[in-house]
C-alpha cells in the first residue's frame, strides 16, 4: 500500500476540520439552543393568575389556575422553565415585588397590573348595587386616577421587571371589555352601567399601551380577542358574570384564558 504524502494528510486534516465545524455548528449549537429554551416568568394580578379558571392547586388567595394563559403558554413550548408568580389582587407594588422574584436568566416575562390600582372591585360594587348615575360617576373617578396617577405607577413597575431581568422580552397585557352593548342579557345592569364599565376598560387599556410602549414592552391588547364573547354577548361568553364564589366574578373563564389572552399572546410572540 502506498504511504500517504504530507500534503495528502494536511488536506485530510483540513477536511476533517471543516467536516467537524459543520456538525457542531449544525447539530451541538442548535441543539444547546433547543435544550436551553425559555426561561418565563408570570407576573401580575388575577387577570394573570387565573381566576375565575378553576384548577387552583394549593396556590391559596393567588388563585393560580393551571388553565391561566401563562401556564398554557408554558405547556405548549417544550423545554420552558416557568415561574408562576401573578396572585389575585396584586397592585403596581405588589408587582414589582413579585419581580424580585424572576430568575436573573428570565428571557420571557408577562404582566397584567392597573386594575386593581385603579379600583375595579369598588366599579364593580357601585355599578351592581347603586343607580346609573353612580356609576358612571365612579367610572368617572376611577379614569381621572387612571389618565392623572396611573402612569407613574405602571413605569415604576415595568422599569423593575427590566432592571431583574434586562435580557427578558417583556409582555404587557390588557384587559377586555366586560359587555357587548347591548346585549342578549334582558336581567342584571343598565346598557348605561354596562358602557360606563366598557369605557373604564378603555381608558385602562389606553393607559396601558402607551407606558408599555415608553418602556419598550410588546403590548398585546386582547379587546379584540374578547369582542363577540363578552358577557351578554350571543356566543360562549369569555368572562363570568356575577358567579359562586363571588372572587370569579367578572374574570376571564378557562375559555376565556385560553381563547382571550393565551391566543393574543401566541399570535404576538409565537
């Protein structure tokens, strides 16, 4: 057998080489890029927890629902690492605590926050039991806080979950309209109480969109998502009425996780 000359082994080791960089470029750094996958972290209020979903495991007054969109996001991604840390009646602070709470890693963060800081529950309360003019007075009240002291607050708090974890894309949500006005609902509140409540929605979301944007957050508006499901709409409704345990009231069911925020949120980052 021949002896191989030198230059027949330097172009075998040179194709050997470039053939090595080839299956590690194509097969170990894909791969280590697969196995990493995304590091979420769910933040915010019941919106984000879930209630109103069922399914609350032992999370307690969070009310964290394993049919809440974060964690439907999470099952449909194989390989996510997710930390649950929305809990039912969180305000601007309470986020930014739970903020202290994402993995320094976090490449993929989700928040709702405004409403209760806003008042909702109280909204709510007066427009249930209270005449329209209350209730377009106290929608009123509730969208002066939300134009005047709100915006502060949302900007302190998405800067905090950017300051833990920098390399993260943030996503904030908004909230859907409760009603279609008018409506099949021939019992319950006025169409008045029921737009006032909208407009409230809209003022929030409003709000919302423009701090998400000054500090360079997706916003993912789900009022379009809800529209033809809200309550007293002809379709299956999205959101609960008035409901046993009171705590579900006016929140998103299972259908409304998955079909109102969950689908918004995949078709904005996948």
């Amino acid at each position: 057998m021949a002896v191989p000359t030198r230059n027949f082994r330097r172009s075998l080791l040179r194709l050997s080489t470039a053939l090595g960089a080839v299956v590690l470029s194509t097969l170990g750094v894909t791969g280590l890029a697969q196995a990493a996958g995304t590091v979420y972290a769910a933040l915010g209020d019941s919106y984000s927890s879930g209630v109103g979903a069922g399914s609350y495991g032992s999370s307690g007054s969070c009310y964290r629902s394993s049919k809440a969109y974060g964690q439907l996001w999470a099952n449909a991604h194989s390989g996510t690492s997710f930390t649950f840390l929305a809990c039912s009646g969180a305000k601007t602070g309470d986020v930014i605590n739970q903020a202290n709470s994402i993995p320094s890693s976090a490449t993929l963060v989700t928040v709702t926050v405004g409403g209760n800081d806003a008042g909702f529950t109280d909204v709510i309360t007066t427009c249930t039991l209270g005449s329209d003019s209350d209730c377009v007075n106290r929608v009123n009240t509730a969208k002066t806080y939300v134009n005047n002291t709100l915006p502060p607050l949302l900007t302190n708090t998405y800067n905090a979950i950017k300051a833990k974890a920098p390399g993260a894309k943030l996503v904030v949500l908004s909230y859907p309209r409760f009603y279609t006005v008018p409506g099949s609902c021939w019992v319950g509140l006025s169409d008045t109480k029921r737009s006032a409540i909208n407009s409230g929605a809209d003022a929030l979301a409003s709000v919302i969109q423009a701090r998400a944007a000054a500090a360079g957050a997706t916003f993912v508006d789900v009022r379009p998502s809800f529209a033809g499901h809200n309550i007293c709409s002809s379709a299956d409704d999205y959101l609960h009425s008035l409901t046993w345990p009171v705590v579900e009231s006016y929140h998103p069911t299972a259908a409304g996780q998955s079909g109102g925020y969950y689908a918004p949120l995949r078709g904005a980052i996948g």
